[in-house]
C-alpha cells in the first residue's frame, strides 16, 4: 500500500485498518496503546514515534524516511 506524501497518516491507518476489518480495538490491543491514542491518530492527532510505529507494525504498514540530494545542499 503506496500512498502520497500528502495523505496525512492517520487517514492511511484508518483505511488499512477498515481494509483489513479489525476494530480499533483490536489494532490498539496489538499496538499496545489505547484505543483513544488509535482514535486521535486516526483523526490527525499526533503520537509518540514508538507509538506510531507499534501502530503500523500491527496493521502491517511500514513508514520510510528518505533524505532527498536537495536538501542536503
């Protein structure tokens, strides 16, 4: 699952959560957070790095962060 630069990542978690039918619940259970950490990501809050990252593993997401030439300079 590919998404823009531009979609904000709750709306990826979300959608790969309702994609793969599992509750909020069930994904915070696995995350080890709460469902109301889930909720507020989910809604364009942010979370802890660790957080977000135990969120995406659960859901078998991944985030990648690139250093670009650009901005090197």
């Amino acid at each position: 699952m590919q998404t823009s630069s531009n979609t904000p990542i709750g709306a990826t978690v979300k959608t790969r959560r309702e994609a793969l039918a599992l509750t909020q619940q069930q994904v915070a259970e696995c995350a080890g957070c709460s469902r109301i950490t889930l909720i507020g990501l989910e809604g364009g809050q942010g979370v802890r790095q660790k957080t977000l990252e135990a969120i995406l593993k659960a859901l078998g997401l991944r985030l990648d962060i690139r250093v670009e030439e650009a901005a090197r300079a």
